[in-house]
C-alpha cells in the first residue's frame, strides 16, 4: 500500500517520513526545503510504501511544488493519507485537513508536536476529535519518536479496511451547504468519469479562481457552467462574503468550534515565547540588516580565516607529502616517464588540489545549515523582502540565492517555492552569480599567489561582487524582460529551534559524499583529459613540454577572447573550459599544465598573471557559465534548451564586461 504524507510547510512531515524509513532526507525549520516527492518503505511495516511530499497550505495551490502534492494525491490513487497536523498551530493546519477529506481516501491525522504542546501545559482531546472530524488521530513527535508505532498500525488498518473519512460535510444548513451540493449534484457525473470526487470538484469549482480552467477540464458545457455561476452568484447575495470567502468562513467556522470543544492552550507554547523575544532583537526595525550583515560577515570570516583555511592547509601538507612519497618510489623502480607523470602531475596534482579543499566548503555548510535549521533564514527572507522588492524580487528570492553561496544545483531547484513564473524564472537567472563553493579552490589559490595577507577581504569582495552584479542585472531585466512586480511575499515564520546534531551531521555527510563524488569522478576524468591532452602533441608523441601539446593548439585557439581582459595565456584559457565540467577542476587544471605539485601552484602563478590579470581573472571565474550539472539544473527548471543557452551565453558576456571593466580601470590607476 502507499501512504500519501500530506500537510502544511514545516508541520514535520520530513521528519516523520525520516522516522518512518529511516531515510536521510534533508529537513530543515524552514518552509519549502521539500520541493520533490520521495518516497520509502515504511520500516514497520514492511512492505508499504510512505511518500513525502512538499508542503501545502491548501489543495489549490500556487506554486509549482505544491501542484506536485496536489497532483499526487488526486492521480496518484494513494491508499491512504497520512496527514501530519502541527499541534501548536492546530487551527491553520486544520483548514488543509478538511479540503483533504474531501477527496475522500481513508485518512488519518498525526498530530505532532505534542512534545510542544505538553510542554506549554496545553492538551488536545484526541479522541473526541476524532470523533467531531471522523477519521482516526494519533497523537505523535516525530522529533522525539513518540507514538509512530500506533501511528503506522492505524494508518495499515485504515487502508486495509478502506475506512474512508466518516464525515466530509462541515457545512451548516445555510446558503454555502445549498450551493455546494446544488453543484455536486450538477458536475456529479462529469467529475465520476475523472475519477474525481463530486464533492472536492464541486467546492473547487466555487472557489473557481483558475479562469475556468478547472470547468474545462471536467468537461461542463457552456450552459452548465452558466448554471453553477448563477448558483454561486446566488449564494455569494445571500451570504454577503465573496466566493472564496464564502468557502473559507465555513471550513474555518467549523474549525473553531471543534477547537473549542478539543483543545485546551495555556497560551503560547515555550517556543513560540522565546522565538517573540529573539524576534525583537533579529528582526528588529533598527537592527535586522546590520545583524544579518554582520552574521554573513562572521561566516565568511571564521570559514576563509579562521578555521577552514588552516585545515586546509593541513590536509594539504598530507596530501604533498604522499605524493613526494609516490615520486620517489615510482623514481626508484624506474617506471615509464608518461605514467610517471599521469600519476603524479595528473592524478596527485589535480584531484590532491581539489581534495584539500574539502574542509573550507565543510565548514561553510555547517554555518549555512545552522542558519537555516535554527529558522534564522527564514527570518532573514522576511526582512530583505523589502531591500528585495526594489530590485524586482521578493523575500522568497532571497532563500534560493543563499543557497548558492553553497552550490546552484539545490538553489535553482528551491526556486520551487516561489508562486509566480516571472519570480521564479528571474530568481533561477539571478542565482548563479551568487560565488558556489566549488570556486572558493581557485580563489584560494590566487590569493595564496597575488594577495596572502588580504586573502580573506578578496574573497568576502568576490563574494559580494557577485552578490553586486546579481543585483544589476535583476535591475536590467526587471526593466527589459520582466516587467512586473513580484507577488506579496507571505511565508510563515517557524519558531527557532535547536538545530539538531543528526541533522546537520547528516547534511555535512552528504555535501562531503558529494565532494569527493565530484572529485574522484568528474574532476578526475577531467583531470585526466587535460594531462592527456596536456602532454602528447598532434602526432600523439609524449612532449614534456606542453606548450607543444595538443591543448596548447586549444587553448590558443580561444586565448584571443581574454586577451583584452589581461589573461590572454592559453593555460588560463584552457582551465576556464575544464571549469564547465566542475569548477573545481580549474585548478587542477591549472596545476597539471603547470606541471607543479599543488603547492607549487601559487609559485607559479605569478608567471602566467599580473596581479592585475589575476584579479580580472578571478572575476571572469566568478560570473561566467555555471558548472554541467548546474546548467542541466537550469534546463530541467526552465524547461527549454534555447533559454538556457541564452542564460549561459547572458552569464558569459556579463563576466567578459566585468572583467573588462575592472581590468581596465586597474591600468587607469596603475
Ligand atoms: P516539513 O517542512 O513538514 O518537512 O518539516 P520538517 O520535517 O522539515 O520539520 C520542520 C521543523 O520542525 C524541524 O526543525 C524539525 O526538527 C521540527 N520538528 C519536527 N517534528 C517535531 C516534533 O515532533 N517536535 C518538535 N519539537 N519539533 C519537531
Ligand atoms: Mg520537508
């Protein structure tokens, strides 16, 4: 059987679905980490399947994750639903209830949070509940593992016994109760050949705001349709409150009188107490943005400064020593001089240049990752909503972008959550010129070279200079291609939450898994390539020089290109192309072609760059095409090849202008 996990953005359904499969999937106290369903076997119950699914408010949804809810629920015939109801927001989280129960497939609510609510000194009488709303509750927390095993026994026995939902009508005799069922009477068979229930087309119907898309689907002829708009204009005289006020009054009337009868509040929960308080100071008038700019400062600070850089630099030494250790032995048996080389200028030095990152980029998701799983970024969206709005974006924006800092491929897909096409597609552009952390190797390498002591402040100016043109580029085409004005930011505010240890060590597991994926796959195939093509020549003869090589004819190919940004070396043009595969890979890149160990790169680097080049380098690094697998991302999202082209070619020219424009005004100066 399979079990529909169903309810509103931070109910806890993740958390729940984690528990019930012991899956790893990412949760976080902030709406609209889930932008796809997933699905797993339930591991008491072998043999059924739970899928999660992204949050909704209500089952007619705006945005494009949560027609994926809505999408499944209605064609993907679950036998059963499992709606998750956060207990210290029950009210709210109710209203979605009672749309679910009118598709009427056997359901069951997990009320979780309870830990919350017992907490606060406050109760929920389950059972009469239960009763007042027809279907089976369970009271439940899923952070603490409280009540599954019932939970799971009553969601099998439910399906099993195809107990669908007792009671589906909330409506008191009145003008609403006569509309809805004048019209389910009149779309009953058009609805029954969709296989949809009468009821759920009916009230959809009503609150008909699709531009009659709905109606058309279902089939209803013009006079039909005629029909139901004269009893809904009837109804809404009557009843003085338009259509879709009409339909939320009476599920939220009924809402809150079974509330009244059920559930007992000793006022706000602990947590929602403490998240007021830390509120006043956080998102303060007066001293929200200059925290959130020192907190962003801070990150940087302690990642590129303080601890990761140091790390690194001690991976590195392990990783030089090793391969100094393979030199001499290879040199000592005598092994060929190409496999000599493969294995220490291709292999060591690339992958080993790359892999001695890896603690940089770890640390910058461990802070990124306690950003979002305390609420603060959620926090952070709501107060640049207005900074936002200037440009043409909106405060959900904001949340993709941030992840970019880390990498574009989860960022352009958090483009979900946004409720307009024009946000969404802009935010998608916008957001690769936020610096992902596949580039913080090459530009630590280049300030190792050209700026040791200014390493860190070059890095938060790269940082922000992306931030810089995202921001006149959003102008540019808030002004050009996409007129109009992002929609009214709403997302609710979860309440701060320790962030917990499994969590985040689970994130941290997986970006690491991921890293060295990256890098014993991608980065090394593309180390290999250029080391190969980095050292036979046309007439596949081993050069040792690799000026001569087969890449050298490549790079010098497209060299021109750069030359009015300063860096006109082939061997920078080459690397540039070796980045598209994976970012990483230009340093390695870079270190195979200048046939040194990894730390004899920065050595080196000064002969091929000025310090002025370099810059402008480092600015080409930042904002040009994003890596394949970010790029494929924005395919699959925009869902067309030629945009995409257009995105990558858009990037391309606005790295050249910039470059260009900053190397140029560095030979004014100098
Ligand atoms: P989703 O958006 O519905 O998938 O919600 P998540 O599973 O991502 O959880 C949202 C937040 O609520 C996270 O910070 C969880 O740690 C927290 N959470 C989930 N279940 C419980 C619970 O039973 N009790 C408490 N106190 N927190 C919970
Ligand atoms: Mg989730």
């Amino acid at each position: 059987m399979v079990f529909a996990l169903a309810g509103n953005q931070n109910s806890g359904k993740t958390t729940l679905f984690n528990m019930l499969t012991r899956g790893n999937q990412r949760v976080g106290n902030f709406p609209g980490v889930t932008v796809e369903q997933k699905s797993g076997e339930i591991k008491y119950a072998k043999g059924n399947t739970v899928v999660d699914l992204p949050g909704i408010y209500s089952i007619n949804p705006y945005s494009s994750e949560e027609v994926v809810t809505r999408d499944f629920l209605l064609n993907g015939k679950p036998d059963g639903i499992i709606n998750i109801v956060d207990a210290t927001n029950i009210e709210r989280n109710l209203y979605l209830t009672l749309q679910l129960l009118e598709l009427n497939i056997p359901t069951i609510i997990a009320l979780n949070m309870m830990d919350e609510v017992r907490a606060s000194g406050g109760t929920v009488d389950t059972r009469r509940l239960s009763e007042l709303i027809g279907v089976p509750v369970v009271p439940i927390s899923a952070a603490k593992k409280e009540g599954i095993a019932e939970l799971v026994s009553t969601a099998v026995q439910t399906a099993e016994n195809r107990m669908r939902p007792k009671i589906r009508d909330f409506c008191p005799e009145g003008p609403v109760h006569r509309c809805i069922h004048a019209v389910s009477h009149m779309v009953e068979d058009h609805a029954e050949k969709l296989g949809l229930p009468p009821r759920y087309a009916a009230t959809r119907l009503i609150e008909g705001d699709d531009n009659g898309r709905f109606a058309e689907s279902l089939g209803l002829s013009r006079n039909e349709v005629e029909m139901i708009e004269h009893s809904v204009l009837e109804m809404e005289t009557e009843r003085g409150l338009d259509r879709w006020a009409a339909m939320a009054d009476m599920r939220y009337a009924f809402i809150e009188k079974v509330c009244k009868k059920t559930v007992k509040k000793t006022g706000q929960t602990r947590e929602r107490q403490r998240s007021i308080k830390i509120d006043t100071v956080l998102t303060g008038k007066y001293t929200a943005l200059p925290i959130f700019f020192g907190v962003m400062l801070l990150i940087f600070w302690l990642t590129f400064g303080v601890i990761g850089t140091p790390l690194s630099d001690l991976f590195l030494l392990g990783i030089d020593s090793l391969s100094g250790l393979i030199d001499d032995a290879l040199t000592k048996t005598g092994v060929d001089p190409a496999i000599h080389s493969l294995v220490i200028d291709g292999i060591f030095s690339g992958i080993g240049s790359v892999l001695s990152f890896l603690p940089i980029i770890i640390v910058l998701f461990f802070f990124l990752s306690i950003l979002e799983d305390t609420g603060y970024m959620a926090r952070v969206a709501f107060v640049v909503d207005r900074l936002l709005r200037r440009i043409g974006l909106s405060g959900r924006s904001f949340v993709p972008m941030i992840i970019g800092f880390g990498c574009s491929v989860p960022a352009i897909m958090a483009t979900r959550t946004l409720a307009s096409e024009r946000d969404r597609k802009l935010t998608i552009i916008l957001t690769p010129f936020m610096s992902c952390s596949a580039k913080i190797p090459i530009y630590a390498v280049f300030c190792a070279a050209f700026f040791p002591k200014y390493a860190v402040y070059v890095m938060i100016a790269l940082y922000l200079l992306g931030i810089l043109t995202g921001i006149l580029v959003a102008l540019i085409l808030n002004k050009t291609a996409f007129r109009g004005k992002p929609v009214p930011f709403v997302m609710e505010l979860p309440d701060y939450r320790m962030p917990s240890a499994r969590s985040v060590l689970l994130l941290l597991w997986e970006k690491a898994k991921d890293f060295l994926q990256r890098a014993f796959t991608i980065i090394f195939v593309a180390t290999v390539a250029v080391w190969f093509l980095g050292s036979f020549d046309v007439g596949m003869n081993f050069v040792t020089d690799s000026s001569k090589s087969l890449l050298a004819a490549v790079g010098r190919f497209i060299a021109p290109i750069f030359k009015p940004l300063g860096f006109g070396d082939w061997k920078a043009a080459t690397a540039l192309i070796a980045g598209f595969s994976a970012k990483e890979a230009m340093v390695s890149t870079l270190g195979v072609l200048s046939g040194v160990g990894i730390a004899g790169l920065s050595e080196r680097l000064p002969a091929m760059f000025s310090t002025l080049s370099a810059m402008s380098y480092l600015v080409f690094t930042l904002l040009y095409t994003p890596c394949v697998a970010a790029t494929a991302t924005i395919r699959r999202e925009l869902g067309s090849g030629l945009k995409t082209l257009g995105v990558v070619f858009g990037q391309c020219v606005v790295a050249w202008i910039m470059s260009f424009l900053v190397y140029s005004a560095g030979l004014l100066f100098i």
